[in-house]
C-alpha cells in the first residue's frame, strides 16, 4: 500500500552530540512537543531494543502508543518504530543529525506502512497530523536546544568580570 513520507529539516547552532542527547531525554519531549503528555523508556540510556510507552494528544484524542528503538547511532541516528498499535498503521521515525562546522543539521523523516485500505486512509490523515507536528516541533526544539546549549556554555565558561 502507499506510504505517505514526510520529511523535515532544521540547521542547530549546537554540535550533532549535544542536540542528540538533547532529543533523546524524555524529560525534553513535553518541551518540544506539547502534544506529549508522557513519554517514559523502560531503559536508560536508550539503546537497540528500548520500547518507549508514549502518551499524546492528536487532535485533542488522547492516543496511547509503544515505539521500540531499531536504530541507536549517537549523535547521528535514531530510529523508533511504532508496535502499539500497530494497526491499522505502523510509523517509523528517523532522526537524523548531520555535523556542519560548529553547528548540525537535523532532520525528522517518518515513514508509514498499511496492510490494507483502512490503513492507507488511516496512514494519510496520520502522516498529516504527524508532518504538521513536526513542523512545529522543529521550531521548539531549535529554540530549546539552543538555549540549553547557550546556558550549558555560559555556566562552562563563565566571563571574568
């Protein structure tokens, strides 16, 4: 069946390592998606295996959902596949962070698979959902991101004065 793909991108004044930890925090998810109202790992650190319990708000539904983490890079990649529910469709989310001088790229691509037609409409209208969501959290996370970093510098390296 189609898969509807969206795929964002934002450049961070912060190193690839810092924006990857960042991310990967669940105390920061609320922060940068304030559709999240829980996002609880059953390890830390994260790693190949990790199942995520994730509660949100779509549309102002509250959703329940398990992603288990494929793909564990540091401060390169993370892919998180849905396994709860996994029908009618099933998302997977791939975070990506690109080193680029001082700074990085990050990108949030997801990827949806149905089985059957049911799965197909339910795949679009959560690619849209997921896309519109995703532009918005690339706003808040370049901006809290950024501030931690700026805070985290200053506190590392104060100025004499």
């Amino acid at each position: 069946m189609a898969r509807p793909l969206f795929s964002e991108t934002t450049t961070l004044a912060v190193p690839a390592e810092y924006a990857f930890a960042f991310l990967a925090d669940p105390s920061t998810a609320p922060v940068i998606d304030p559709a999240v109202r829980e996002y609880t790992p059953d390890s830390l650190p994260m790693r190949v295996g990790t199942r995520n319990l994730i509660r949100f708000r779509m549309w102002g539904v509250p959703v329940r959902a398990v992603s288990v983490v494929r793909e564990w890079e540091p401060g390169r990649r993370m892919v998180m596949e849905n396994v709860q529910p996994s029908w009618p469709v099933r998302a997977v989310a791939t975070h990506t962070f690109v080193p680029d001088g001082d700074g990085c790229h990050y990108t949030w691509a997801m990827d949806f698979h149905s089985s059957d037609p049911l799965g197909a409409l339910g795949g679009r209208i959560f690619a849209r959902f997921m896309h519109s969501n995703a532009k918005g959290q690339q706003r808040r996370f370049a901006l809290a991101v950024q501030q931690r970093f700026a805070a985290d510098s200053a506190t590392e390296h104060p100025t004499d004065g």
